[in-house]
C-alpha cells in the first residue's frame, strides 16, 4: 500500500507545476527509462539531491518494483552532510526489509572495482550538479562512466538542469595539471548539464574504451540555457542558498588561498575576508557542523560581503586580484602550494602575482574558450545562451 501512494505521489507531481517553470528534470520523464531498466539488476550513483520534487529516486524506483543492487556515493555521501575532503566508509541503506549496499566512491578509492559492480546490468547517475570543473560530482561520474565502458555496463543519465548553465568562462584545464578537481579540458565554468558533460566525455574519448559504453541521457524538459535554475535542495553543506551556487565558481579560487569565503560561518561563498584586510565589515569563522576547523578559525576576518550584491554572469577574478594587492604585503604565501589544481594551470597566480588585470588574463584564455565552445556545441541538448 505505501508503495502505491508513493507512485501516485510521484505521478501526482509530474504534473504540477513547479516554482522553476514546470521543468521537469530527468528523473520525472518516467516513460523515457522506465522499459531501459525494467527486468534489470541496477547500481545508483546517487545522493540526497537524487529527487522527483521531494520524493527520492529510491522510493520511486522501488514504487515500481525495480531491482536495485547497490548504492554508489560521491563526496559528501550518500546523504549530502558529510563536510568537504572527508573520508567516507561503505556501510547498508535500509528500505523496509531491504539491505541495500552504499559504497562510497570518496572513501579508501574513487573508483569502484569490478567486485563493487558485479552482477550490475545497468547503472544509474542522478545527481545535481552546479557546473563549475572543481565541483566532484563530475569526476565521480566520470569514475563511474570508465568502468561501465570496461565491464560492459549500461550507463543511464538523469540529466538536471545547470545553475551556472547560462554562460562559459574561465581557464581552460591544461592536462598537465588533471587531479580529481579538475579531469576535463573545460573552463572552470563549462556550461554543460551533466548529461551534456557525459556525451562530451564520451564523444571527446576522455575515457578509457569510450567506443564501448552504452550511454543514454534523459533529458530535462522545459528548460533551457538561458533560464535560471533554482535548486530545490542545496547540492552540498556548504552552498546554502542560489547566491552561494552563483557565487561557488569564482570564490572557489581563494580555498587555495590564505583568505576566508565564510566556510564556519551562517554565509558561506557569500563573504571573503581575512584579519589583515581593512573593511567596516566582518565575521568569526567557528567550527560548524558543515565545517569543522574552517580556515582562520574563531579569528575576527574583515572584507566583503556579497549578499546584497548582483552577481554577474563571468568568473570574477576581481576579487582575488584585490586581496592579494591588499595582503602580499603582510603574507607572502598567500597562495598555498595547490592552487594550479583549482586554476587548471600553473599560469594564473603567476599572472596576479605580475600585476596584470582580470581583462588583461581574460585575453591569454580567448582562444581556448573558444576552441571549448566549438566543442561543446556538438553535445549541446538545450537551446543555447548565445
């Protein structure tokens, strides 16, 4: 009986519409995968933000009798709680009288063996992302594609919308310089859902056996790359709000700096500040649950704050071009030793560190932007911004 209200719950919803312009994402468009996985033993590379409105991808999958296997996590777990960088450990989700295995793809490896997938006849990927290259969603993804390509594994996308979809900007990764924050030569804003990502990885051959994967992308309906998208449930402990997600791709750059972005704070990727910085404004970083020991620990910071603030559609390298004018002088390690992982090459602090303006660096990235979006634009699966 649960089961069957949770189904007409779901179907119930399909056809409401939401506060994003009644789109639809992926998951919802039932009829479009529902004959891919009937009858098959599946894997979900999922997490928290794996949902039809606030219905979770499992409870509509079992709705419907289907046969789920395991449960794969990326960072932040299973749950989305888990504070960044941390180590997670396999253990057992519980349904009913169900155990159901969660291996964690952020724990003692990133990558699943062929231990972890066997017996898997098709593998699910359902996760929100925020388009930004740094953001490892998509490096579990890609993880996750490479194996299916091995083994012979249907991988299945339930594409959502991007929140940073509307415009393409940054460094381009240079390959030299590939780590789990940045796998793909794309710009640190690549303007790509993740389905879009998947079929560039794949078309592009970025993946071991690329030729062999069986992958098909649900796609999202009633959106495009021009409207806004509001996230429903924060992709991660420390992006509260639409502002923070706005804001992620260009204040990310400074957690390979000495400077504070509110991590420990009410307002995290919504302020920047450090002891030496000379602002009215201020804020004490404190450990939280989201974040325990952030940088500048229960240290008075003052500089800016951006909540008021429109934000514009480019990474903004303004600010860090400011604070570093503002605090060579008090610390001259005010880049820590893996700020390259975050840039995608090791040019970018060198360029601020030789007083060039963020016009003037925005002029050595041109050509590659756009050699990017000739690329992009074969996969694209939306109507563009340009």
């Amino acid at each position: 009986m649960k089961n069957i209200l949770i189904l007409i719950f779901v179907l119930f919803y399909i056809q409401v519409k939401s506060e994003n312009k009644n789109i639809k994402v992926g998951a919802e468009n039932l009829h479009k995968y529902n004959t891919i996985i009937s009858g098959k033993k599946i894997g979900l590379l999922v997490n928290h933000t794996s949902t039809i409105k606030n219905i979770h991808l499992i409870d509509t999958l079992f709705s419907l009798n289907m046969n789920i296997q395991k449960i794969f996590s990326p960072e932040h777990g299973f749950k989305g709680k888990i504070e960044r960088g941390k180590s997670i450990d396999d253990y057992v989700y519980k349904y009913e009288e169900k155990s159901i295995p969660i291996i964690s793809m952020y724990g003692k490896k990133r990558i699943p063996n062929n231990e972890d997938l066997s017996g898997i006849e098709v593998m699910i990927f359902d996760i929100q992302d925020v388009g930004a290259r740094f953001y490892t969603y998509i490096s579990a993804m890609h993880n996750m594609m490479e194996k299916c390509a091995e083994l012979g594994i249907k991988f299945l996308v339930l594409d959502r919308p991007n929140p940073n979809g509307d415009y393409v900007d940054g460094p381009v990764l240079d390959t030299l310089y590939q780590s789990y924050i940045g796998m793909h030569p794309i710009p640190i804003v690549h303007g790509c859902t993740v389905g879009e990502l998947a079929l560039m990885i794949k078309g592009e051959g970025w993946i071991e056996h690329h030729d062999r994967l069986d992958m098909k992308v649900i796609k999202v309906k009633n959106w495009n790359h021009n409207d806004e998208y509001i996230l429903p449930i924060k992709p991660s402990p420390n992006l509260p709000n639409q502002k923070s997600i706005r804001l992620y791709p260009s204040l990310c750059l400074f957690e390979q700096t000495v400077v504070s972005i509110g991590r420990g704070t009410e307002f995290p990727f919504q302020v920047i500040g450090h002891p030496h910085y000379k602002s009215d404004f201020n804020f004490t970083p404190i450990s939280v649950s989201e974040e325990s020991k952030p940088k500048l620990e229960n240290i008075l910071c003052y500089g800016i704050d951006l909540r008021n603030k429109k934000y514009d559609k480019k990474l903004n390298l303004e600010y860090l071009i400011n604070f570093y004018n503002k605090l060579k002088d008090h610390d001259t390690d005010f880049f820590d030793k893996y700020f390259y992982r975050l840039a995608g090459n090791n040019i970018l602090e060198n360029q601020i560190k030789k007083g060039l303006s963020e016009d003037q660096i925005r002029l050595t990235w041109e050509n590659e932007i756009n050699d990017y979006k000739k690329i992009r634009k074969k996969y694209l699966l939306y109507d563009d911004f340009e």
